[in-house]
C-alpha cells in the first residue's frame, strides 16, 4: 500500500496536518461539496485521509503559504526599503496560498495517474503470466499468487491485496470484484471484472484470458499509433517556437537597431532565452504526457 507521509507544499507530515487542521473541519463540509469526487480520488491513491480532513489540510497549506508570503513580503520590504501597499501585499500572498491550496487539493488526482500510469504499463506482461498459467493446469489462485511475487510493480502489489483476503476466507470472485472497484484504472478493472465474470459463469478461464490479452494487445497498438501521429504537429510546432520564431526574431531586432537606433541589450537576449528554455519545459511535459503508459 502507498502511504504518502508528506505531501507537496504542506510543511508538516500528514498525521501532524490532522491535527492542526481540525478546527476547520466546519469550514472543509462545506468546500466538500465543490469538489465531490475527492473522496474517490484519496481512496484510490491511498492517502490515509478522508475528503473533509484533506479539504481541511488544505485550508492549512492556504494559511502557512499566506502567512509565510506576507512575512516574506514585510521582511524583505524593510530590507531593501521598498514601497509597496497593504493592499499588495495581502494581494500577492493570498495568491500564493490560493494557488498552494488549489495545488494540494489537486493532488490526489495527480497520485492517482501515476497509479493508473503504473498499473497499466505491466498490465498485458502480468495478464500473459496469469495466462500462461491458467492453460498450464495451475489454479486460480496459485496463479494469483505467481504473479503477486513476479516484478509488475503496482499489479502485482494489487494482487497481493487479493491474495491477502482470499487466504483469510473472502471467496474469490468476492476479492475480485472489491479490488476492481477500488483500481483506478480502467483496463485492470476491465481484466477483473471479466475474469470475475467468467468465473461466476463457469466458462473457460483460459480462453477468457486469451481474449483478453489479444484485446489489450490491439488497444496498446492503437494507442501507439495514435500517439506517433501526435508527433508530427508536436514537432513542427517545436520547431517553430523554439528555433525558426526566436532566430527570425533576433534578426529582425538587429535590423531594427541598425535602422533606428533602438538599443539591444544584454538583458533582452537572456528574456528570450528565459522564454525559450520555459517553453521546451512545458514542451517535455506536453509530449511525456500524451505518451501511452501501456507497452507491448
């Protein structure tokens, strides 16, 4: 299980926010209702935490992130004797507190896609396991338990959560069925559901399996493909932003110098260079984001 102790942006671990934040637990029932699958997402990323006690902590990280920008502000306002108001002040660390706040509630979701992420990449590599064993005369179960000790990452830490209640006396399709529920992928809870499915039936486990293993094959390639034909337009717009735009641009500045006299200085190539390394940033970001977690 994932037991996230600390999370971004909050300065104490997560038992210790508990605490501090239960005087606005009035406040965080009534946020809730803005936010109302937070429950599901903390469920699903495991944060030892419910949805009114992380709005709470939130409310937390929103007042430490004000408090500490507004000290900041004051601080460095007397240092360097610089004149700004009240106004902007409470304005600017409001802002920060704000964006921290909006930054942890979001974060579960955040948790979540790694999971989904991690999950999905050893899929198919576990479901062939499981197939393999399944044709080879192997119970259910002891296949189950195959795959929990191989290296599959999240999946097998997923069927080691099956395998945990099974050996207590929870049927199988049962075990099944709530690990399903609580994945917060789609594909492993597909798998699940139709392995749980063929089981209460009674039909051929085996083929189930080779069904299921031919489709996520199909879907994977497709999702490939769908991402190569994604790079092209990718590329040309790196190409444009990062490297025609900026070269075309320095030239026209030198021109205009040359002919007006308009003065270029040292500190409007470094903007330009500040401009051009944030947006290959964000570019690696967009292009690692629409990559397909799934291999074949």
């Amino acid at each position: 299980m994932v037991k996230m102790k600390r999370i971004p942006l909050l300065p104490v671990n997560l038992q210790q926010a508990k605490r501090l934040a239960k005087p606005f637990y009035p406040l965080s029932r009534r946020i809730y209702k803005l936010f109302p699958t937070l429950g599901v997402q903390l469920e699903r990323c495991e944060l030892n935490v419910d949805a009114s006690e992380y709005i709470s902590i939130s409310i937390l990280v929103f007042i430490f992130w004000f408090i500490l920008t507004f000290s900041s502000l004051f601080i460095l306002q007397n240092i360097y004797a610089l004149r700004l108001s009240i106004n902007i002040h409470l304005a600017f660390s409001f802002l920060i507190g704000f964006f921290a706040m909006i930054n942890t509630i979001a974060y579960p979701n955040v948790l979540v896609g790694k999971r989904v992420r991690e999950i999905e990449k050893n899929l198919l590599f576990a479901l062939r396991h499981l197939q393999i064993q399944i044709k080879a005369g192997v119970t259910l179960f002891d296949s189950l338990v195959s795959v929990a000790n191989a290296d599959y990452g999240l999946v097998s830490e997923e069927f080691r959560k099956a395998i945990k209640k099974i050996s207590t006396g929870t049927p199988e399709i049962e075990s099944l069925e709530e690990l399903a529920v609580k994945n917060p992928s789609l594909y492993f809870r597909r798998v699940i559901w139709q392995i749980a499915n063929s089981m209460r039936s009674g039909s051929d486990l085996g083929e189930t399996l080779s069904s299921l293993v031919e489709s996520l094959s199909n879907e994977q390639r497709i999702a490939i493909r769908k991402y190569g034909s994604q790079l092209n337009p990718l590329a040309m717009m790196y190409m444009m932003t990062a490297i025609i735009i900026p070269n075309l641009g320095v030239t026209f500045l030198l021109i205009l110098s040359s002919l007006t006299g308009f003065g270029i200085t040292e500190q409007i190539f470094w903007l330009i260079l500040f401009f051009i390394a944030l947006f290959q940033f964000f570019f690696i970001g967009i292009v690692k984001s629409r990559r397909p977690a799934m291999e074949i």
